[in-house]
C-alpha cells in the first residue's frame, strides 16, 4: 500500500463518518434553535427546556436514518475488506 492508497482510505473513512453524524448533528441543530427562539421569546431560561428536546430529536433522526447508516456502513466496511485483501 502506497501513500495515495493510504491518503484515500483515511479520505473515505472521515466522508463516511460525516455522512452519518451529518443528519444527527442536523437534526440536534434545528432543535436547538426553535428552543432558543421559544426560550427568547417566552424568557423561559430552564436548562433541561434546551436539552431534552435536542436529545429527542436526535433519537428521532437515528431511527429515521438507522436503515441509510447501515447500508453506508456496510458499503463502507466491505470496501475496505476488499482492499485489505488486495493488499500483498
């Protein structure tokens, strides 16, 4: 394995892992903000107020991409099987 194999795993294995915490992360993102909006208007400064609905809708997203997760994580790890072996 030369360095541009090597550069190219390291490339794909960093994609994959912000292909699948990007909808989490997304999700986490647009919850925080419509509780930061309703807590500005209301000034309602309650700390579990901005957390539970984050981690909720972070649960949502898994179990709305879990399916999409582990395709790309099969792909991903047959891929690199494959050129472990081709490896000599």
């Amino acid at each position: 394995m030369n360095t541009t194999e090597a550069v190219t795993l390291f490339q794909q294995a960093l994609w994959t892992a912000l292909l699948l915490a990007a909808p989490m992360l997304g999700f986490g993102l647009v919850a925080g903000l419509i509780v930061s909006v309703f807590q500005a208007a209301t000034q309602i400064q309650e700390m579990s107020l901005s957390f539970i609905p984050k981690v909720l809708a972070v649960v949502l997203s898994l179990v709305l991409f879990l399916p999409w997760m582990l395709n790309r994580m099969v792909l991903y790890t047959t891929d690199l099987f494959s050129r472990i072996a081709a490896v000599r």
